[in-house]
C-alpha cells in the first residue's frame, strides 16, 4: 500500500524568518513518521521559508518561467538545503529516508501538466527506502524554468504510484468552517465553496479553497490535518478533513 | 546536435585529498566550455575523491549495495558538493548549467543495466539548459542501492538521447600505447587489448582498458583526451583516441 504524506512548507520552516527551519515542528514531524509503519511511505515537503523567497526574488511562479539557468540554480539550492535536513532529521529519527529532486525526475509540458518519472521512487519503495521529494524549479516547455509545488507533485506521485491514501499535513487541524470548526469531509467542490466562502477568501485561508480543489482531482482520499494527527493518519485512521470519496 | 562530455573524477578533483576539488583543472574546463558552443551539450563528472572514498567506506559499488539509507545519503550527500562545485564554476564561466542527480532520476535492473529517464534531460536541452550529471549512489533492484558510475552514465545518454558523439576528458591525452604515445583510433577490443596488454594491465592503464570496453558498446563515437582538447572536441574536431568507428 502506497501513502503519500505532505509536510507543508509552513510547518516545517518559520515563514517569517528566510531559510529558517522550525526545528521543533520538524522533530515531532520525524518522531511521529519514525514511530509508524514506513512501508510503501512517499514524503513530500512544501517550500516555506526556503522556497518562496527565492522564487519571488526571481519572479519564477508555477507559470511565469525563468531562461536564466542562474535562477535555477538558486531556487533549487535553497530547496535543496532544507530537503537536506529534512531528510537527515528524519534519517536520525529512524526513518529511511532517501533524498529525491523534482528538477531531476520531471518536467512541466506545454499545457502546463506535471510529468514526473516515478520508476525510480517504485524501486527505492521496492528496497525499503522513503523516498522524501520537495517542491522545485522544473524544467518547462516553451518557459526555461517553472515552480512545481509540493501540492502538484502529491497529486501525480498518488497518480503513477497507485497510492490509496494522501495525508496533507498543515498549519491548521483541517478545513476550517466559519466557526473555527473542523469539517469532516468535503466530497464535491460547492461543499467546499459553502464553508469556504469562495475563492475571495483564499488569502485569509492560506490558500486552502485552491489546495481543496486540486486535492478533490486526487485518485485517492486526501485528509488535511494538524502535526498532531501525523500519527493517527499513518495508522490508518481518519483525521482532520477528508476530501474526496470515503476510501 | 546531442554531445555527452565527461569530465573525469581525477581531472576534476585531487584524487589524493578526500573531498578536495581541483581548482586550476576545473576552471580551464569550465573556460572551454564556456567558449564552445553548448546547445545540446549534457555533462557528466565522475566521483574522484568525492565519491569513491566514500563509498570504499561503506563497501558499496556497482556489485555490492546497501540497504541502510545512511550510506545513501552519505554517499549522494559528497557528490552533491562536487556536482555544485562543478555547477556553479560552469555557470560562473558562462554556461547554462543545471544540476542533475542520477539517484532521483534511475535504478539499476536485477540484471544490473542502467535504467536512466532521460524526458526530464531532453526538455532543459530544448530549453537551452546544459543538464550536469555525475556519478552517483543508485536504487537497485534486489540489493537497494549500488554505485552508478559516469562511464555507465555517459553510455545510457547517448543510447537514450541518440547522440552523436562522446567525449571523455581524461588525465591522459588519450589511450597510450606501450611507448606512451596516444593510438589514434580503437574500433574492436582485441585491437585494445594488443595497446593496453589485456584485463591485465587494468591497474597500470588506470582503468582504461575497462573504459575502452564500455566506450567500444556505446552508440556514438567516443573520444578519450586531456584537458587541453576540451575545446578542439567540442568545436567538432577529432581529439585524443577515437573509440569506436568512424563517425
């Protein structure tokens, strides 16, 4: 059984301090991955504090692309410091976590798909290893270079990899409702505009009405929650919203 | 026009100082690179005191894997710093170079062959990038991960991008006969094996009659030369040794 578990960029890093890792979040990250079964587990992880900055600074966006093989490099050396550690921390925590990079396994087509090539993340799953990816700078036809969120790369990693589950954890404990609630489940795309007030409220959601709509596309059930409810999600349990058909 | 150029890892660094760069070697590389013309360009560096030091370290080669996730990143994480070595000064002469790690982009069969997906090298081509791979640590199907040199490398390239010539930047000016003056041409082993004097003299030749071999089954020429014919090779001249039948 494959499971794709997502590390937002703003749990793993300080969003306010540049290419600052929050080490407490990423060490309960770890100890929860290391304490469940990491048989069949791909981890991707958002960019944060080390990502964006840096694709800003360059006006490189999931569509505006860059020629400047010097952007390139950039964007995926500060991606790549924090995969570093990401992947130590959790190598230390007990985790055989492997380091995988979207800019060598990928590409952006012309319509603006997500090709990536996931023979090489079935045979590390094959030999034991977590394969841990990271939203990138992607090569893209007719732009040089784009940004490829980790969002996008959970989405076609549970495609090609057959996965049956998709953990996304955030910030928050799940979909929020007006109230501060946590909704349940979201299962078409107008329950989410109801309790998300549209897409005018994106900004003051951190971008959940899009993550809800990209995540319902999904082949498998997503579930969006809080650090906490790593554990119970790797053990199977539902936790925090989950989007999508019941599995 | 596709050319796979390897930059050897004893050209490139102090093959007696672990984890030491060859700097005066690297720059007059990337000076003649930065000179040719680069469209359809891919590089690939070998190990050198980067890599097999690292891997002799944890007994892992192209035969002998490993299981543990430590030596992987261990091993991957030593390249790394070569590869953006080598990167960055490309791109400080002028090159497009992008960086790209053979660990997130194929495996190694039970039967041992190199399975590269080369779609992700052939879009940063069209987009004007020059892809710079580098011998690497490689998932492996049976035994988790085995080393992948840049010989295996600079031959599923050229298969897989159909190019039309190979060069191989060497410490030597090409392969030398028994008088140490460079043989022109090499077009079947067994005239090989009359220069370099059988398996035998593998140690002595540095390996050479081993990378003759390999070179003899690519599917482009393959030239063997010396820093200095760096750029003449690029330019579309002969240089060194031609391995291989004639273009």
């Amino acid at each position: 059984m494959t499971t794709i578990l997502k590390l937002g960029g703003s749990v793993v890093t300080d969003k306010d301090r540049r290419e600052t890792v929050d080490d407490a979040a990423l060490a309960n990250a770890a100890d929860a991955i290391a304490e469940a079964d990491t048989e069949g587990l791909v981890v991707v992880h958002g960019g944060g504090s080390f990502g964006h900055p840096n694709a800003a600074d360059r006006n490189v966006s999931a569509t505006e692309g860059t020629t400047d093989a010097a952007d390139v490099r950039a964007i995926h050396r500060a991606m790549g410091e924090l995969l570093t550690t990401v992947t130590d921390e959790l190598g230390a925590a007990g985790v055989p976590a492997v380091p995988v990079r979207p800019l060598s396994a990928g590409y952006r087509t012309v319509a603006g798909d997500v090709e990536l090539s996931t023979e090489t993340i079935a045979m590390m799953l094959e030999e034991g290893f977590v394969p841990i990816l990271h939203g990138d700078v992607f090569a893209t036809a007719g732009r040089g270079a784009t940004i490829v969120s980790g969002d996008e790369l959970v989405v076609a990693l549970a495609a090609e990899l057959d996965a049956e589950r998709i953990g996304v954890c955030s910030t928050v404990p799940g979909v929020l409702d007006d109230e501060g609630d946590v909704v349940p489940t979201i299962e078409r795309y107008a329950e989410a505009e109801t309790v998300l007030g549209g897409s005018g409220s994106t900004d003051v959601t951190g971008g959940m009405a899009a993550k809800v709509e990209s995540l319902l596309d999904a082949t498998a059930p997503a579930y969006v929650f809080g650090l906490e409810d790593i554990g119970p999600f790797l053990s199977g349990a539902e936790a925090g919203t989950r989007i999508g058909p019941s599995p």
